[in-house]
C-alpha cells in the first residue's frame, strides 16, 4: 500500500499557507521561475501562461481534496463535459476533470482548463439538464476567461492575485471555509467571489450553451430554485457554491424568461445520468443495509421498466456494498436483463462479480467487455483488478501500464499500478509507479525518493539510468518554483 495520506484539513491548511504566505513575495523572485502574466500595461494572462500556471497548481489540488475513486463516475462526467465543451466557446479544450468526494452541491473552474466537480453535484440534481447547467456555467467562465479578467481589474501583483484566487479555489472545493487562517477569510473571500456582470455573463453563455447541446432550458432556473431551497435547509451555513457564486432573484428570473422564449420540446434526458446518480446515493449512504432499504423501496414504487432499471441497478451496488454477494450478483443480472446493451449494467455485474470473489467470472466477462469497448477506462480498471484476485499480475500490470500511457496525470491507474507490481515483485517499477503518483498528487519528496530507489535498481542500464535523472531534475525545477512562492 502507498503509504498514509497527510490529514485532509491538515493538506488544505497548509496548501492554503503556501500560496497566501506569497503575498510578501519579492517581484524579482515571481520572474524567475512562473509564467509571465503579461506587464502593467496589459494586465492580463496569457491562455499559455494559464495553462502552465494551472498545472502548476492542479497537483497541489489533488493532494488537498478527496478524490471520488470511482472509475465509472469519473468517466461519465468526463464524457459529459467535453461534449459540453463542443458547444463552448472554449479555445483551448485540454481539460483536467477532478470529481471530489463531497456530498454538498459545488462546482468550480480555475486556469489552464481545470473543473472540478463535487460527486454532491449529480447527488443533487434531479435530472442531467440540471448538472449541466453548472457544468457549462463553470465552462463560461472558462471560455470568457473571468479568472484574467479578474486579475486585469488589479493592475498590480497580478501573480499574488493569481494564487490568492487558486487558494481560494481550494477551499471551496473543499467546501471547509473554517479551514482559511484567521486574518485572512476576507481576502480568501474576495478573490473568490466572481462579479455580478461575470456572473450574468456565464449564466447567459451557459444557457445558450445549454439549450444548443439540447436539454430543457427550464434546467437553469430550476437548479438555482434547487440551490436556493437547499441554502435555506442549510440554515446559518451559506453553501460552498453560493459564496462563489451568489445567487439573486434577478438571476432566477432572468433564467426564467430567458428559458420561456424557447419552444420545444424531446430534450435530453439521459439515463446514463440517473444510473450514475444512483451510484452517488449508494456512496453516500453510512450504513449499507439503509441503502439496501432504500433501493427495495424504490423497486416497489416502480412503475415503469426505466424506473424498475434504475431501482435494480441502485439495489445491486447496494448489496454487493452490504456484503450480500449472491443477492447483488442475482439483482445485477435481473437489472442487466430489462436493458441489455447498456454499457453501464453490463459494467455493474462485472463490479458485483470482482466484490463477490468470483474471479473466474469477472476475468472472463472483463475479457469480453474489453473486447467490445477498447480502451475503456472504467472497464480496463476493473479488469485490471480482476486478474490481481486471480493473481494473474503479470497481464494486470500490462493492462494497467497501457492505461497508464492514456492517463498520465490519473492518480488511481499509477495507485494500483504500484500495487499489481509489489505483488509481482516488480519492485524497479513499483518505485517508478509510486514517483508517479506522489508526483500528480504533489507528494514531491517522496517522488523523489521512490525515483532515487529506481536508480538504486536500474544497474547499467544507460538509457533507464538517464530518464530517472531526468525526470528527479524535472521535480526538482517544480520544488523550486514553488519555493519561489513561499
């Protein structure tokens, strides 16, 4: 196993006095080492400059948020958003999707196509058309770069202005504002709020973008009502998403009478979305049984074969959660049956069969789903795990190495990378493996250190010898950007 993970609210506090310590910063030391954000005159950031600040920045993110580990998921809001981004007025579409483990409603956009996503966000949301309203809020803000023109309203310390909103960024998406040092809630808050006429910019853009990709247009306001009920549920305690993002009634009704002149109809309705939400709630539940409970119910109400799919699927991954195998295995099948060619079903039974020990089961149906789907992403993972319980590690490692080299930045392919080569006793790799994931996650000393262990291993081999090098120089001229901001 890869070792501990520093405490959550400990990694934000920290990241957060990382990038807020930098408002005492020389102007001499920004230079030396981060991308120019442009002179006094222009005031603003490049796309480029963006892009590279935004890397810099995205793994010190992961380190600081909890990841939702769910390939399935991960995958849909993937797909989701950049079909999205197709009807964006995006230039440069090189996303970085994050989907977070918290059950409150957020989303956030930040420099160099970064979008975070809280798994809250498709709990919450009642249908596809909803979630996408944020979604393609979040890509407004993208495409009509609100974060340089952020920057452009503070003509000087443009780079501390920067990274006091990236820190910012981070406590919202850890939805802990408690998390900010005293002293400097106020300045987190400002660099996080977005303007009114930013904010009726991306709400008008979203929409157009909204309809144009074809869902209702009556999503928006609906998921602002719904944002609205739910701040009022909170009581004293505004959500994440509001503080970014406030919401007035001119943007309801506003979002009202700009969905009124739309007139049509057969609007996107996905039950990808409902089958993915199902797999939040299921999360989300404490106690398993309760979720088992829960789906029976929903199996009773059903009326229809959508509902009764969407009730079996939830049941399923319910119980094989609940340690109820042959009931889950027997559910995933009934549920299979009513829609057979859908990707995600089919996905379920080879879940329950991997959580039920049936190994030779899930080998055989991964093998044949793979063969159908290439280069799946949640298929290839679960395949993957599939031949580690059969100890089949050497073609374990080689699916996941492959994945590895589609999803460089992905830190569970490199976890469990890691893991398939200790159990084959690949340890040159693990050790490259475990650099790799330290280093997406921002863990860069102990990157290093699993890179100098490689080389320890690597003997005369040259060409092997050189890269380990290279990519410990590379981390080093990482570390010391970063000091320049401390």
């Amino acid at each position: 196993m890869i070792g501990k993970k520093v405490p959550f609210f400990l990694n934000l506090k920290i990241f957060l006095v990382f990038f807020l310590c930098f408002l005492s910063t020389s102007e001499s030391s920004e230079k030396q080492y981060l991308p120019e954000l442009g002179d006094t005159s222009s005031s603003a950031i490049s796309l480029a400059s963006e892009y590279k600040l935004g890397r810099l920045w995205i793994a010190q993110l992961r380190r600081t948020v909890p990841d939702f580990k769910d390939p399935i998921s991960q995958d849909y809001i993937e797909h989701l958003i950049y079909r999205l981004a197709e009807y964006s007025q995006l230039q440069d579409r090189r996303l970085e999707i994050i989907l977070i483990n918290q059950k409150e409603i957020n989303a956030f956009a930040a420099p160099g196509g970064i979008i975070g996503v809280n798994a809250g966000l498709i709990f919450h949301a009642e249908t596809e058309g909803q979630a996408v309203s944020v979604l393609v809020h979040e890509l407004a803000h993208l495409s009509q770069r609100h974060f340089a023109r952020r920057l452009q309203r503070q003509e000087d310390r443009g780079l501390a202005n920067a990274l006091l909103i990236l820190a910012s960024i981070a406590v919202a998406a850890a939805s802990s504002p408690e998390a900010v040092l005293a002293g400097q809630q106020v300045l987190v808050q400002q660099a996080l709020s977005y303007s009114r006429s930013n904010e009726q910019e991306a709400d008008r853009i979203g929409f157009l973008n909204l309809v144009a990709s074809g869902y209702d247009p009556q999503s928006q306001s609906n998921i602002f009502e719904k944002l609205q009920s739910l701040s009022r549920m909170s009581g004293t305690s505004e959500l994440e998403f509001l503080r970014s993002h406030p919401l007035t009634k001119k943007r309801i009704s506003d979002s009202k009478l700009r969905a009124n002149e739309i007139k049509g109809s057969n609007y996107l309705n996905n039950l990808e979305y409902y089958l993915i939400r199902n797999r939040t709630f299921v999360h989300f539940f404490k106690i398993p049984r309760r979720a088992v409970s829960f789906f029976k119910q929903e199996i009773r109400k059903a009326k229809s074969g959508r509902e009764r799919v969407l009730a079996g699927y939830g049941l399923a991954l319910a119980l094989s959660k609940d340690n109820k195998h042959k009931e889950a295995v027997e559910m995933a099948r009934t549920t299979l049956n009513l829609k057979p060619e859908s990707l995600i079903l089919q996905t379920a039974l080879l879940e329950v069969h991997i959580h039920a020990g049936n190994n030779l089961e899930a080998v055989a149906l991964g093998r044949q789903l793979l063969d159908i789907n290439p280069d799946n992403y949640p298929l290839s993972m679960l395949y993957a795990r599939a031949l580690m319980n059969q100890s089949d590690f050497d073609k374990s490692e080689e699916v996941l190495k492959e994945l590895s080299l589609r999803r460089k930045t992905d830190p569970q392919v490199w976890y469990w990378l890691a893991e398939v080569q200790g159990l084959s006793k690949n340890i040159l790799g693990l050790h490259q493996s475990r650099s790799e994931y330290f280093y997406v996650t921002g863990n860069y000393d102990q990157a290093i250190q699993h890179l100098r262990y490689a080389l320890e291993l690597a003997g005369n081999n040259f060409q092997l010898n050189e890269s380990i090098r290279t990519k410990i120089e590379n981390i080093h001229s990482t570390i010391e950007a970063l000091k320049e901001l401390s």
